[in-house]
C-alpha cells in the first residue's frame, strides 16, 4: 500500500490547475432548489458528467428523482464506481451538487458565481459548501485512474441533489427507492470538518424548529383598547424561550457547543406603518437538542407557556412544526469507517482525529437511521452560506490524499 499510496499522493499534487478548473466549472452553474427559486441541479450534473468522461471516468449510474417543478423533470444522482480487488466492500464519498442562493450580492466581492482565486484561497457561491469535497473526492479517484492502480475494495463517489433544502430528491430518495449500500461500506460525507482537520463528525443532536403563528386583534395604535397587540404577546412567549436552557441544562462533551440550544431567529413582518397595533405575529423557533432529551417534551413546555399567554392576553397562539428531527443513533467512535479514517488523517496531515457531535443537521443522519456507520469528516474554514465563501486548494488536495488512503487499505 505504502509505495502505491506514495505514487497516488504525487499525482494529486499536480493537480492544483485541475482543482481550480473543476471548482471554475461548478460555481458558474447554480445549482439552486425550486424552493430558492432554481432550476435545480440537472445543468451542473450534465457539466460534471462531461467532466468526468473526459477524464476518463466510467459511465455513471443514474438515480435521478422525479420533479415536475424543474426542467427535464428530475432531480439528478450520480453515482460513480471503480472496481477494486474486493468487492466484499464499497469505500462511498458522499458529496451534493446544490447550493445556496448567494445572498446580499452587496457584500460579495465580485459575482458569487464566478470564481475568483487569490493565492491558494477560492472564492465563490458553493466552492466550500459543498464542491470542496466534491472536488476533493474527484482528485482522489482521478489519482487512481492516472496512476493506474487498483483500489483495495470498490470505490464509490455519490454526488446528490438537494441536500440544502432536505434531500426528499437527494439521498433520502437514493436511500428509499435503490438498494446500492451495504453494511459493510465505508461512508464518508465530507460537508461538515474544522480547519485543523481533527474533528471526525459521529452524532448529530435532535433538531426542531417551530412555527409560531399569533393572532390578536388590529387596531389604531393610540386606541390599543379597541385591539389585542399580538407583537406584545408573542414577544412574551419568545422572551421565555431562553429559560429552556436552564431546564434541559445537561452538559456532552462529545458536541460542540456541549449543551443544547433554543434561540428565536425568523421574524415575519406584521404590519407596515408605526401606527398600527398588529393584529398577527409570526416569529420561529429553532431547537438543537442533545439526544437524551424528547423534542416532544421540550415542545409540550413551549405550549403550556403559550397556554398562558394566551390566557392572559385573550389572543390566540398557535405553534407547528417547520422541521422536527429526533438524533439519530451515533456511529459508534470504534467503527471501521472511523478507525479508517484516523489512519487516513494521520497518515496525511500528521495529527490525531477527535470524535465529536454536532448541532448542525447533515445527511449522514439519514444513513445512520438505517443502521449504516458513516462518518462527517473534511478540513475547511466553515465558510459556508456566507458572503465571499472559500476554500483553500491546500486542504483539497489533502482532503484527496486522505479519501485516497482510504481509497487504499479501509
């Protein structure tokens, strides 16, 4: 393996311009949901299979989703593999090919979807989020092809749609309707990492963010006897929000941060003008909670709370769901797929891997409610959905090197 894994590491370093290309390539198409209001993903898939063959990659697999709100109807996931000396296993990196919109272009330096490189530093709407590690996994298997060796086990790159919005057309779909993992795979999803390269993601916390809808009674703002102000009673009930933090107060070091989160963030305009008392409130709730705690008893807390309000302020509270998650089970700290990757990380950037759990959702929840052990793992900046996101063409290659390791001996 040594002297291979040696021959494969020179090669990805020459792919710096290759990088760059590919990263070029990807940002000038957005690839934005329906609900953001894109086309979806199919335009970059077409651009990344033409790539690919011309790279001599094999033919894709197709697993695309039905969608009659893009054009051509489907939602694209494309699979890639390259055959190894067993098959017994399947060595998969996970990456998806939708972004986010750009945002307050004001705050950009140049237009987000044209990249711009300073340095060893990429700039651009999707370079880090999630083409980082696709790109990354792209040089991996490029090393084998133009180095002409042959993995230990299969090789498989997975390139999904609509993971920003919530993989019903993405994995969740490819993991539903087609039977092309096994429990023995090593499953890799580089969209979550910090930029030393150490933290290997294995938990996620339950995820819960909530809609509250309130209704009063609009009026003229010097006559408020004549109205019920439903601003000032959902005020009350998102000032208490905070106390959640003194009830679920337990401590995980396995996350980061260690405790679990309820803040208020979205509010929707009521009325327009200054003098008018509204008559309807909306504001949400977002929840991320360590797993030992139920979602359904932190919501029954929030509801008892609107209860009162309600009482007291004579308007009606109405609270919903907008996402609500329970954690999926972790992927256990001594699995193949972590063990591996440790070696992996060590071999390359010469440091110690730690496990850790996060707040933030990923899709590596979805696998692991289906008994699958993946890990999270990439080294970035934590750019993503940001202004002037980037990436550095330093960690990509690494990254490359680690997925090759992997490639290698898993």
């Amino acid at each position: 393996m040594a002297d291979n894994f040696t021959k494969i590491g020179q090669t990805i370093d020459k792919y710096r311009n290759h990088i760059i290309e590919l990263q070029k390539l990807l940002t000038s198409i957005p690839a934005l949901a329906p609900e953001s209001d894109g086309e979806g993903e199919i335009k970059k898939a077409g651009a990344l299979k033409k790539y690919l063959a011309d790279a001599g990659f094999p033919a894709p697999e197709e697993y695309n989703a039905p969608d009659s709100r893009v054009p051509g109807g489907i939602r694209p996931n494309l699979a890639y593999r390259i055959k190894g000396e067993d098959a017994s296993r399947t060595v998969w990196i996970m990456s998806h090919t939708d972004v986010v919109p750009p945002g307050d272009l004001s705050k950009w330096t140049g237009d987000p979807y044209t990249v711009r490189v300073e340095g060893d530093r990429i700039y651009g709407r999707g370079v880090e989020d999630n083409q980082h590690g696709l790109v990354a996994s792209v040089m991996a298997a490029k090393g084998l092809i133009d180095s002409g060796v042959r993995p230990k086990y299969d090789v498989g790159l997975l390139f999904v749609a609509d993971e920003e919005v919530g993989s019903k057309y993405g994995i969740d779909y490819v993991l539903e309707k087609h039977n092309i993992f096994k429990k023995s795979d090593i499953i890799i999803v580089p969209d979550s990492g910090q930029s030393d390269g150490k933290a290997i993601e294995v938990a996620e916390k339950s995820i819960m963010w909530l809609k509250v809808e309130t209704t009063g009674k609009q009026c003229h703002a010097s006559r408020p006897d004549q109205g019920v102000n439903a601003f000032a009673a959902a005020s009350k009930l998102a000032a208490k929000v905070h106390a959640l933090y003194n009830i679920y107060d337990t401590r995980d070091e396995l996350f980061d941060p260690a405790y679990s989160s309820f803040e208020p963030t979205k509010k929707e305009a009521n009325v327009p003008n200054v003098n008018t008392i509204p008559g309807d409130d909306v504001f949400y709730i977002d929840c991320r909670v360590l797993p030992k705690y139920k979602l359904a008893d932190v919501e029954a807390i929030l509801r008892k709370w609107a209860d009162e309000i309600q009482a007291g302020e004579n308007v009606k509270i109405k609270i919903s769901p907008v996402q609500r998650a329970e954690a999926a089970p972790p992927t256990a700290s001594d699995s193949p797929v972590v063990e591996a990757l440790r070696r992996a990380i060590r071999q390359v950037y010469k440091v110690e891997a730690r496990v850790m759990g996060i707040g933030g959702g990923t899709v590596a929840a979805l696998f692991r409610r289906k008994g699958y052990q993946v890990a999270v793992w990439s080294r970035i900046h934590e750019t993503a959905h940001q202004p002037n996101e980037y990436t550095d063409i330093p960690f990509i290659i690494g990254d490359a090197k680690v997925f090759a390791h992997l490639f290698l001996g898993a």
